[in-house]
C-alpha cells in the first residue's frame, strides 16, 4: 500500500511539473494544427488551408481568420489579392491553434516592353435590385473616363439577380463574385482583370490602384483582334491573338450593350428611366475562364470563330463584342472591344 501510495505521489508531481507554466489554451496548442498547402504565393494564387485536432481533420468545422486584416474565411482556402504577410490562425472548441503566416509576392511582370497598347478589363458587379450601386457606379465612370484610362479601361456592367428579380442578370455574374478572391463581397463590387476584386463601398483607393497596376506593371504579351460580320439574325465572331512570347492562352468572350432605359433601385427608391451603361447580354465561351487556346509560340497567330444568335430586343449599334485573352494564371492578359453590327477591330500597336 505504501508503494502505491508514493507512485501515485510521484505521478502527480509528474504532471504539474510538466504543465507548470503553462495555460490551458497553450496546451490546446499542440493538439490544434494550421497547415497551408503553401506558405509563399503570388498575387491571385490560392492557399488551402487543413486543420487538425489531435491527428483528425476538424477543418470543416474550425473558423480560420486572418489576424492582419481582422477577417474570418468564408471557407478553408486564401486567395491573395495583394503584396504582404498575411498572418492566420485557426480556433476549434476554444482552442487555438499556432499562428501561420502566408508571405504574398507580386506577379511576375511580363516584360519592360511590348508593342502592344496594353487594355484593361472592369467588371462593375452590381444588381437593378442593389440601391447602392447607382453610387458605386458613379464613383467607377468617374476614374474611368480620366485622360489616362479613358480609352484603355473597358467597363462591363456584370448584374446579379440577388434577392430580386434583375432583367439583365446573369450566371456567371456570381460565379465570378464566389470564386475570386477571398471569397464573395456585398454590390456594388469591381474585378479588375480577373486578378483584383474590391467593394465600390468600402475599397475604392484600391480600385484606381489596381488600374495603374494592370497599365505600367502587368505589361501585355499578346495582341487581340476582332472581326463581327452579321447575316440576318447571325452574327459570325472571328477573334484573332498574336503572341510576343510562347504561352498558354484562353479566351472569354461577351456581348455588351450599353444605353439601356429601365429600372433601377436608386438609394432605396425604384426609378423607371434608370440609364444602365455597359450590360452584359451574354457569354459566348464556355465559362468566364475562357475557351482554351493552347499554346501560342512567340511570334505566331491563332484565331477563333464564334457564331452568335442575335437577340431582337438588342440596340444593334449600341452593342458590341469585348473579347479577353487570358493568360496561365487566369488573369486578362490584354482584350479588344469590336462592335457586333460589322465591326473590325484590328491590333493595337504602341507608336512612338
């Protein structure tokens, strides 16, 4: 019995030596693990985090935030939209886990040169439901149409039937807004070359910020033409790129219409006569992440044709094709802007 006694003696002193010092949650630690797939990104690339309680995946049911920016994930994964270090850590039944931190770098940029005039895609993501986004839409047109976007920056009105009913609303609207990103913002939200999305609301120093970006440091490697021949209540699409550099490319293309009267919630209040620029009608490519081009060698010229059913309610001369090349980190390379009643829009070159 005396044995017994002093082992059981010996083994409490044992455990409080061991945790002397130490508090609950930091020995929760050890068991709570945070594990990104990546600890260094670029900008637009993806970390997929998994968290493991005591050996087990608990990472469905853990909240994962980013101490840097006070955020917690929709979902398990990180999409960097800017350059920095983004710290996170992850919790799970009162524990906390060891902080990670992800390192974000910026894009390579393409070249300190090339021949083409480089133009950048907006998409204006926004809703006849959303009494804000007349605002937003405001704020946007603004930046846009200053002498150095003015004619570079093109501008797609992407609408979201929301909690309502939306005439102009489209899919691929809120595929886009769910899958850039750190997942989906509140309307009136911008995406700037597939690479940069912010909300019109409460981000919009980013939005000129991403526009000078994609002009001096994301510099083109490829050129974009365009060719639309209608034929009654056809239109055949001829797109054609050149690239400067051997590369993977895809192509996304939509038919935008712009000048179309109809209603609008505007700050809380239905207005009839709303003058809604730029719509988006239609995507023609399989997705927003474009039809597959393949590889383009440096120097050489591939083209595509698309056949497009022309619907009669369209303003003919106030629509036209916007076409984007997008390149192997799914980001728009460079676009052109054609109009569908017969139009042709050649390169682009820069002149000296």
């Amino acid at each position: 019995m005396k044995q017994m006694i002093y082992w059981l003696l010996a083994l409490t002193l044992l455990v409080n030596i061991s945790c002397e010092g130490y508090t609950e949650e930091e020995l929760g630690v050890a068991n709570l693990v945070l594990q990104p797939d990546k600890t260094q990104v670029k900008v637009g690339e993806t970390v997929e985090f998994t968290v493991t309680f005591s050996g087990e995946s608990v990472t469905e049911k853990a909240e994962i935030s980013c101490l840097t920016n006070g955020k917690v994930l929709d979902t398990s994964s990180f999409t960097a939209t800017q350059v920095g270090d983004f710290t996170f850590q992850a919790s799970y039944e009162g524990v906390k886990s060891s902080k990670v931190t992800i390192t974000v770098q910026a894009d390579e940029p393409s070249g300190n040169t090339s021949r083409f005039v480089r133009q950048v895609c907006v998409m204006d993501l926004t809703g006849t439901w959303c009494s804000m986004c007349p605002d937003g839409f405001v704020f946007l047109n603004t930046i846009v149409n200053m002498s150095t976007y003015k004619d570079v920056v093109h501008v797609m009105g992407m609408h979201s039937k929301g909690g309502d009913s939306d005439p102009f609303h489209l899919d691929v609207t809120d595929e886009i807004n769910n899958e850039l990103g750190n997942g989906p913002l509140g309307f009136p939200a911008f995406v700037v070359d597939l690479r940069v999305k912010g909300s019109l609301n409460g981000e919009r120093p980013l939005f000129r910020t991403s526009l000078d970006e994609s002009l001096n440091k994301y510099l083109p490697h490829c050129g974009v033409a365009v060719k639309s021949q209608l034929d009654n209540s056809q239109a055949k699409i001829t797109v054609r790129l050149q690239s400067e550099k051997t590369a993977e490319y895809r192509l996304a293309i939509y038919v935008v219409e712009d000048n179309i009267r109809s209603k609008q919630n505007k700050g809380g209040k239905y207005v009839d006569n709303y003058l809604h620029r730029h719509v988006t009608r239609r995507l023609l490519s399989a997705s927003y992440k474009g039809d597959k081009l393949g590889t383009v060698e440096a120097g050489k010229e591939v083209a595509k044709e698309y056949t497009l059913e022309i619907d009669s309610s369209w303003k003919l001369d106030d629509t036209e094709i916007y076409a984007l090349a997008i390149d192997e980190q799914g980001h728009v390379n460079n676009m052109a802007v054609c109009k569908l009643k017969n139009g042709d829009t050649d390169y682009w070159y820069v002149t000296e």
